[in-house]
C-alpha cells in the first residue's frame, strides 16, 4: 500500500500535553509491532489518587474503573483497567519516525474534498492536489472533512484545559511518581452549573516529570490571552488563595510556559463514509479529555480499518 500522510502544520513540535491510553488499545499497538516502542515512551500508572485542591489530602485512592462504569458497553473491556500516560509530542515521534521522509507532507491544509466511485480528490490551500483510492481523514473535532457528512457545527465547550511539565524530583520521598492524581475543586465553584477548576498530573518520560493539566470548567477561559503563554498571575486567580502547597511548588516551577487548549463539542457522526472516503477519530466521535478515551478509540477506528482493507481490499467495501 502507497500511504502518504498530509500534515496541515509546517512542522511537528511539541503540541498539547499527555495522553492515557489503556491495555485495549495498546493490543491494537501490538498488532503493528508498536507495543514495545510505545511503552518505552509511556508510563504505567498504578490508580488514581483523588485530592483536595485547597490541602492536598488524600480523599481516596483507586484502581480506573472499567468502561462499563463509564457508560462504555464492550464486554472485552470490563474490570479495572490499566492505563499508561505519555507526552502527545512523543507519540508523535514515534509514529513518524517509522515513516518515510517522502510519505510525510507538512503544510497542507485541507480546504476542499471530494469523491466518487472511483477516486477521491483533496485539494490544499498551498495549492497542491491530491487523488487516491481510499482517502482517511482525522482532522479534528473541528474537522472540514466533517461537512461532507453532515451539518452539526463543532460548538465551544465552555471548557479548557491548561497544560505544562515540571521535574519529579519536586514530589516527596514518601509521594512516588507513579500514578494519576486528581485536585478535586468543585467546592470551589458551582458544580449544578459545571463551573469549577480542578488539577490533574501523570507521570511521564521514564517518571522523571511530571505532566500537570489545569481543568478550568465555566468561568473565565483566558481567551483574551496567548494560548501559548499564559500570564501566571491570571492562571492563578481562578484557584483559591490557599491552594495545595505542592501544586503550587510545581507551578512556579513549571519547565514549560501554561498553554490553554479550548474543548469544543460535536455530536457524533451520523455517517463515516462517502464511497472512498472516510472521517475517524475526533472527527466522527469526539470526546472530552475526562474519558481518557479520545487516543484510545483512535486507535481502535486504525485497528478496524486495517482489518477492512485486509479483507476486502482498499475501496468502498472496506470502509463501509
């Protein structure tokens, strides 16, 4: 198979923060011989670990529930679950360095697509076109391919998420660095009306930092400023004054500016392919990050996907 891949960004750099993917997932991984570079890059996490944002007790420790817990009805997936946390930067790495340089095309936006029985047609805003057998498209929740599918507008969550790193040598001896912690703060907001703040962290590349995700729910969301380089003093008003003193150790000494990641909604897809081409991921069933499910189900649309075109070959009959 002649697999090219377009890139609407210039380049791959960092983007975003860590991602969880669980053992389901990874099997998928496995399949493509993945399994192992990916869990060089990831981290296994024992539980979770629920916190209160202004002390820092420990309100409970537990395994992740199954995903029937979380409305999720696949009998393969039921029992806790283990999770592995990694930087969305290195699992990018990891899947493009098994590409070849000739494969890969940065700096094409999508601006018009189309199809027939035949072929399908992108055409980019850099003025390049390109036509295939089968074209795949995982642009996002905001996804352009999506409107030749249906009419539901991707709508601002009300939601973002601020992400940044800092060193695990800042955790205590007796906190190890090896688990998912959540700062509970809803008694902070207005939970009957989904506004509140929280906190989360992972550990991530080889447990030597940790990755901390700042949960603003309703409320000020900081549009007016650099989502790349969020002011700390802004940040920090929507926390209350006696904040845990160890969260607040590892904001001030954060290794990375905040940067804020606004979530938007969509319904999910009511239809996924037009005669040769496809939507997946984010852009046919988008998630909140609160599942730890948007990388997970990702993985499984590949999955099938490959499965398809091992059986019927790349054209319709596959992607239907």
């Amino acid at each position: 198979i002649d697999v090219h891949v377009y890139e609407q960004a210039a380049e791959y750099r960092d983007v975003g923060g860590h991602l969880t993917m669980d053992t389901a997932a990874i099997e998928v991984l496995a399949r493509w011989g993945l399994d192992v570079p990916f869990n060089r890059v990831a981290c296994e996490l024992a539980g979770m670990e629920i916190k209160d944002l202004e002390t820092g007790k420990v309100i409970v420790t537990m395994p992740f529930p199954d995903l029937g817990a979380l409305g999720v009805k696949d009998d393969k997936r039921m029992g806790t679950r283990v999770c592995h946390a990694f930087l969305r930067s290195d699992y990018l790495k990891l899947l493009t360095d098994r590409l070849p340089a000739d494969r890969l095309h940065t700096g094409h936006k999508l601006t018009a697509l189309s199809g027939d029985a035949q072929q399908a047609t992108a055409t980019f805003e850099n003025g390049a076109q390109v036509k295939a057998s089968v074209m795949l498209l995982a642009d996002g929740v905001r996804s352009m391919a999506r409107a030749m599918f249906d009419n539901a507008p991707a709508v601002p969550a009300g939601h973002t998420v601020l992400r940044t790193l800092c060193s695990a040598e800042l955790l205590p001896a007796d906190m190890p660095n090896d688990r998912m912690r959540f700062w509970d703060g809803w008694r902070f907001g207005d939970k009957p009306n989904n506004v509140g703040v929280h906190a989360l962290t992972v550990p991530v590349r080889d447990r030597r930092f940790v990755s901390i995700d700042l949960q603003f729910m309703g409320g000020d969301q900081l549009e007016d400023c650099n989502p790349w380089d969020l002011p700390y003093a802004r940040v920090m008003q929507r926390y209350p004054a006696e904040l845990d003193p160890l969260l607040k150790k590892m904001l001030d000494a954060r290794l990375e500016p905040i940067t804020a990641h606004a979530l938007w909604d969509r319904p999910v897809a009511t239809q996924w392919v037009d005669q040769r081409i496809a939507i997946m991921g984010d852009a046919a069933h988008s998630m909140r990050p609160n599942l730890g499910q948007g990388a997970c189900q990702s993985i499984h649309d590949a999955g099938e996907l490959v499965a398809q075109f091992a059986r019927h070959g790349l054209g319709h009959e596959a992607l239907k």
